[in-house]
C-alpha cells in the first residue's frame, strides 16, 4: 500500500457459484461508487 502510494483497496473474488446477477451487482456498485467520488479522482 505505502509501495504504491494508496490509502485502501478493495478485491474481488469470484468462484464458480457466482451467478451474472452477482457480477452485475458488482458492477453496479463500482459505478456507483465512482460516480460518487470522480470528483476526487485527478
């Protein structure tokens, strides 16, 4: 983390129960959460 200069991280794990409902989520989230802090982003 300190190597790479970041406060947090996040990681997804996928396993062969893992339905498309569930990547879709995944996505979902992700979108909305960049959309929450892209003002943040340089």
């Amino acid at each position: 983390m300190r190597f790479l200069k970041l406060d947090s991280t996040c990681r997804a794990s996928f396993y062969f129960y893992n339905t498309k409902k569930d990547v879709d989520n995944l996505v979902n989230a992700l979108n909305k959460a960049y959309n929450m802090f892209k003002k943040y982003i340089k």
